[in-house]
C-alpha cells in the first residue's frame, strides 16, 4: 500500500507541479521552473511546506445531493501559485465520504485543479447510486474562477449481495458549487 502511495505521488506531483508553471505569455518564471525541474523528493521540503486547511465548500451533486466539504494538509505556496497534499470530508443529505489528494492552483483568482481518490458511502436517498452502499473512486476537481467550480468522478460499488440491482454498480459522480 505504501509503495502504491509512493509512486502515485511520483507521478502526479510533477504533472501538477509542471501543469501550473507556465505564464500568461507562456514562458516559465525562473523560482516556478527552478522548482518543476526539481525531483519529487526534493519537493518535499521540511522548510517551505505547512500544515494548513485548503478548502471548502457547499455543493450540489450526485450522489451527495446538497453537501458541505472541508479539506485540510500540507500546502506549499509559491508565487501567485500553491500546492496542497489534502485529506478531504464531505457530508451530504445522500452520503458522506472521505478522500486524498493533491491540488494545485493553476492561475489567477483562484482557478485550481485537484486529482482525489476516496470512499463513499451513501444515506437512505442518494442521487443516482444504490442506498446504503460503500463506492470506490476518484475524482477531478476544477476551479475555473474564485472557487466556483465543480468536480467529476468515477466510483464503484464494493461488495455485491444476492440479489440486490446491478444498476448503480458503477456510478459517475458530480457536483458544481462553490468550493471542493
């Protein structure tokens, strides 16, 4: 499982970090290149990162249907641009989940991107998905502007009783709103 982590970060912390370097004009200010070119390891840097909350926010999706969110972790900031290692929880009137990932921002008034994987487990009334079940996935979060923005997932159903509908096995999951 660790070396499962492990690797996930080496590939994803660099296309994040490499996703955000770029300028408005398109060339790489000299501190963003300087820490793109730098292995993942050497990202990690005891002195520039700080345990902080990244963000929020109330949504509307499926299967949580309304839902408030609240994530947290390690954030490295940089110029105009940050970088959050988080742990995120959400509770909706259609379930609750708990997920990991990383986020960056990637551009002016708040415009961000964040790549989660998580659990979901869902109330009596969910939006399109089983009642009382536990789902699988990950999900993409975008920010086109001020924290305005919304999320897609993919997730599947663990476990399969006799007897219980196949519908709902897999489900796409989505939400738009203000924050995470």
């Amino acid at each position: 499982m660790a070396r499962a982590v492990r690797r996930w970060v080496s590939l994803v912390l660099p296309a994040l970090l490499l996703l955000g370097s770029t300028g408005a004009e398109g060339q790489q200010s000299a501190p963003v290149a300087a820490q793109a070119a730098r292995s993942p390891a050497e990202a990690f840097d005891r002195d520039s990162w700080r345990v902080a909350p990244c963000i929020g926010g109330v949504t509307y999706g499926a299967p949580f249907k309304l839902a408030a969110s609240y994530g947290g972790g390690l954030v490295l900031d940089g110029e105009a641009r940050s970088l959050c290692v988080l742990g995120v929880a959400k509770v909706g009137l259609g379930g609750a989940g708990a997920s990991a990932g990383i986020a960056r921002t990637i551009g002016s008034f708040g415009t961000g991107v964040a790549l989660t994987g998580g659990v979901i487990r869902t109330f009596a009334d969910p939006l399109n998905a089983t009642a009382r079940r536990t789902y699988v996935g990950g999900a993409l979060h975008l920010w086109p502007v001020l924290v305005l923005g919304g999320e897609i997932g993919y997730y599947v159903r663990l476990g399969d009783d006799v007897g219980t509908a196949t519908h709902g096995k897999r489900i796409v999951t989505w939400s738009a709103g203000f924050g995470f």
